[in-house]
C-alpha cells in the first residue's frame, strides 16, 4: 500500500534542520511521495518551493501544494514553469482558506479552475491532486452538491485525491460509495496523529473536521498528561488505519506537521 507524508515550510533555519531530520526518518519508510503546504495567500510561496527542491535534490518525489488564494494566473503560470523546470511531476491543486479580512480568493474561484489552468498550460506533464471532504465542505450548499464539485474537479483534470482528515470512518466509505458511481480516481485518506488535543480540537474547528464527541470526552480527560494523549491518540489513529486498510483504501497520506515520530509509531503499529 502506497503511503505519503505532509510537510509545510519551515520559517527558522532551526525548523529546516530539524525538517531534514524529519524526513530523513520518513524516507525511510519509502513513500510515494511528500507534499509540502502552500501558506494561506500564498504567504509560504517561496518556502514551498525550496523546501520542494530540497526534496527533489533528496533524491524523493516531492508534489508542491498550490493555492487559488491570492494567486493570479501569471504567479501561477511562474510557478509551473520553475517546478516544471527543476523535474517536478507531481501537484497538489487546492482552493485554500481565506486568510481574516481576505474577501475575495484572487483570479481563480476555486480549485477546480485551478485544475483546468493547470492543464491548459502544462498538458498531462504533472500529476495532480485534489482534496475531498468525507464530512462535506463546510462552504458547500450540501453534501450532494460537494460531491458535484469534487466530480467537476475530476473532470477538470485531477488524477487523485487526498482526503481532509477524519476520525470516523464510515463517514469516508460513505463518501467513496457517493464518488465510485462516478469516477474511480484514488482517494486517499489523510491521516492527522493525535498528540496534542487543544491543537487539535483549534483545527477541527476551523476547517469543519469532526472531531467526535467520544474522542472530545477522552481528550479533555487526560487533562494536561501529554503520554496519555500520545497513547489514546495512537490506540484511535492506528485502529482508524487498520480499518480503511481491510476496506481496500489505495493509500493513507499522513499529516505529520514536521514531526516524524507519531507517524512512524502508527505505521509500526498497523505493520505488526
């Protein structure tokens, strides 16, 4: 089974060092791919794109994020020629969030005509990647009218997709029950370790992941007993993993917010 991991742009030469660390540990256990975040109004842009190519130096595929958000067609139109340029193959094309008092996203609305773009100027050269929400977008006018636009995106040109994370996995079957009638593109779970509940319950919130009740209640529990968290987080992820696995998921990309340990322990964990 196919395994990726999510890196963003270190903003400290301390961070960079230790983002190497990260993924020399990761590297190891042979993934598809990394990605690497595109900061919200592309405030990450340049970091995106020389923590990519330090990737790509490393001898590993790496698949930039590009967001609508703030972007215009010639920034964009810069960007593929410079990834395209330095053996890039792989992208991940994504709306992104409105940054606070940013009304509009800039000239693409959203990401399925980032997509069309994309194709418009590059061909079939890079592999692109979407998102999917198996809880619904929470902008969308409802969940049929999300599988609408995630079906648009395919059509436009995505050749996978990676999912928002998610604790409850029936939720994802659902989903993929919804897309499989029309289109059989990969989707492929994203996978968020549990380590830190304030964290994580700030950004289930702000981008509309679910984060159960029961898991809530367990969380608030263990207080500030950060093993405890690491343990119970490690005991929900992995049984999340092991699950999708024997429903024949493609793949699971783990969001790793640079750290390599609580993802290896998962992996180690659903290997035994």
């Amino acid at each position: 089974m196919n395994i990726s991991f999510e890196f963003f742009p270190a903003k400290t030469e301390d961070g960079a060092a230790k983002l190497r660390q990260t993924r020399i540990e990761l590297a190891a256990r042979k993934p598809e791919f990394f990605s690497v975040t595109f900061g919200a109004g592309g405030t990450t842009q340049d970091g995106t794109l020389n923590t990519v190519l330090d990737i790509q130096a490393s001898g590993h595929e790496a698949a930039p994020h590009l967001s609508c958000v703030g972007s215009s067609k010639a920034n964009i139109r810069e960007l593929l020629a410079r990834y395209k340029n330095n053996g890039i193959r792989r992208i991940v094309a994504l709306r992104g969030d409105l940054p606070s008092g940013m009304l509009e996203t800039g000239e693409f609305r959203y990401a399925s005509e980032l997509v069309s773009f994309i194709r418009q100027e590059t061909g079939d050269h890079f592999f692109i990647e979407v998102a999917a929400y198996p809880e619904t977008h929470p902008q969308a006018k409802s969940p049929a009218a999300d599988v609408d636009a995630f079906v648009h995106k395919v059509q436009c040109g995505a050749n996978s997709a990676i999912t928002q994370y998610f604790y409850n996995a029936d939720a994802f079957l659902y989903f993929r029950d919804q897309v499989r009638q029309r289109t059989d593109i990969p989707l492929i779970p994203g996978i968020m370790p549990i380590t830190n509940y304030s964290q994580l319950a700030r950004f289930s919130d702000a981008c509309g992941a679910e984060l159960p009740r029961w898991i809530r209640n367990r969380l608030q529990h263990c207080g500030d007993d950060r093993e405890a968290i690491k343990a119970f987080g490690l005991d929900v992820v992995s049984a999340l993993c092991e699950r999708l696995i024997r429903e024949g998921v493609e793949g699971l990309h783990f969001y790793t917010m640079n750290n390599s340990q609580p993802t290896l322990a998962i992996l180690d964990r659903i290997a035994d």
